[in-house]
C-alpha cells in the first residue's frame, strides 16, 4: 500500500510492502535487553492483552510471545502482515494478525491492557487515535511507544550508509538520529499521562550481508526507491561494504516511552 505524508520525506511515497521480505529477512535486529526492557516494567506479560500497532512483520509480539502476554498486531500494510503470519505459524505461535491503520481501529471498548508501537508512532494522525487508544484501553491501561536507531555522527559504517541514502533520497527524515527522549505530541497528554522513559545505548552486530540488507529494508531504500535507483544504490553500498571488515557492531540508541490512561 502506497502511502503519502507531508510530514514525512517531504511528502514522497513508500509502500513497505516492496521491501517486506527484506524487512521480515534483516530488521528483525532488536538485541533482547530491548524487549527485556519492557516486561521488566511488567508490561506484556501473561495474563495481559496487548494490540501492537504497526507491528510490520510482527517483530515484537514474536519476540516477546514468551512472557505470556496475548497478543494482536495490526499493520496497514497488507505484505507486512502477510509475513508476520508466515513467521508466526513457522514458530508456532497464537498471534493474531490484522490489516488496518491505526486510524481505523474498530476494537471493542476496554480491549486490551497494553498497547505498543514500536518504531511507528510517528506515522499516526494522532488527533484521531489519541480518543481512539483511550477508549479500547482498559481502566490503568498503558501504551508503551518503542524506537531505535543507529548514530551516523558516531558510528561511520552507518554514516556512510546514511549519507548514500541521502544520495538517492535527499528529502528522507529518518536521517540524522540522536540521542533523545521519544516525541509525544501534545494531544496525547488529554488522555495519557506520561509515566516513565528511557533512553540508552546498544550495539547492534552485523554482517556486510546483514547490514545491506538491513539498508535496503528502509523507508528511504527499498520502500520507496524505483527500481532503477534501487539497482544503482545497492551496487554503491556494496562497494562500500567491501572497505569493512566481514563483521562489525554498529551504534545505535534505543527509547521507551510509557504513557498511562487518565480515567
């Protein structure tokens, strides 16, 4: 599904279905303090209900199926939760699986304990899903938003990769991270209030394979490239690759965010 934000690579279309496989293939790179991070707060644990949204391949409910939570993810994008599925019932796992936007959520009020969105909150129309969330919460419920992203300015493996998107995707604005508190929009705060957060460092390991594939499975590559500048690009960064050693870690930072239903 194509989609187009004006506040988001200057309004240029991507549809992460044309990178899904790579997506279900490279990004699944969350070290597990990441995850551990969050059941430590006893959040997505047994006994709860959580809804993670724009859950692409269903990266979190998988990874953290094992703490007992019942899990549902939903995506708009219909490739991504093709994979999601395919992964999950590869793994054995009881997860339920939903194309629709965040906007167009249809749960009955009171649904779940939890809601997470990991590396997707920024996509939202949050005058819209800021009532909705509120109202499929139960009573004391949380949202816990998630993110991670490599440091260009410190890292110079991920610098030169971001520079090469940048290349070919000047108006991308996944570019540039660093280190700071997740941005909760003002409207949130009529409903949530905000209860913890945190920000912290990881190295992530990679191979020059693992990392170009990871590459590829961005918004501003593989999501939104033609195929032609696809093809350029890939021959660039593996040229660049090949001044790397085999295998490296890359820095990056990780954010958590817990915001807790007002009544």
């Amino acid at each position: 599904m194509e989609i187009k934000d004006s506040r988001i690579d200057a309004g240029k279309a991507f549809d992460w279905g044309k990178t899904s496989e790579y997506y279900a293939k490279y990004r699944d790179i969350y070290p597990e303090e990441f995850y551990r991070k969050v059941a430590d707060r006893g959040l997505c644990v047994k006994d709860q209900k959580v809804l993670d949204l724009g859950t692409g391949t269903g990266v979190l409910p998988r990874h953290m199926y094992k703490y007992g939570a019942d899990w549902t993810g939903t995506d708009i994008s219909p490739e991504q939760i093709d994979q999601a599925r395919r992964l999950a019932s590869e793994a054995g796992m009881d997860i339920e699986f939903k194309t629709v936007s965040a906007e167009n959520l249809d749960f009955p009020e009171e649904s779940f304990d939890i809601i997470t969105a990991c590396q997707c909150f920024w996509y939202f129309d949050h005058e819209k899903v800021a009532p909705e969330f509120h109202r499929i919460l139960k009573k004391d419920g949380r949202i816990v938003i998630l993110y991670m992203a490599w440091l260009p300015f410190e890292d110079e493996i991920a610098g030169k990769s971001e520079d090469l998107v940048i290349k070919y995707s000047p108006d991308w604005t996944g570019a540039g991270a660093t280190r700071h508190p997740i941005d909760i929009p003002d409207v949130m705060y009529d409903y949530f209030d905000l209860e913890y957060h945190e920000e912290y460092d990881l190295k992530v390991p990679f191979t020059r394979e693992s990392w170009h594939g990871r590459m590829i499975a961005c918004r501003g590559v593989g999501a939104s490239l033609s195929p032609e500048d696809l093809t350029k690009w890939e021959e660039e960064h593996k040229k660049l690759l090949e001044t790397v050693p085999e295998s490296f870690d890359i820095q990056h930072y990780a954010a958590i965010a817990v915001l807790k239903r007002k009544d």
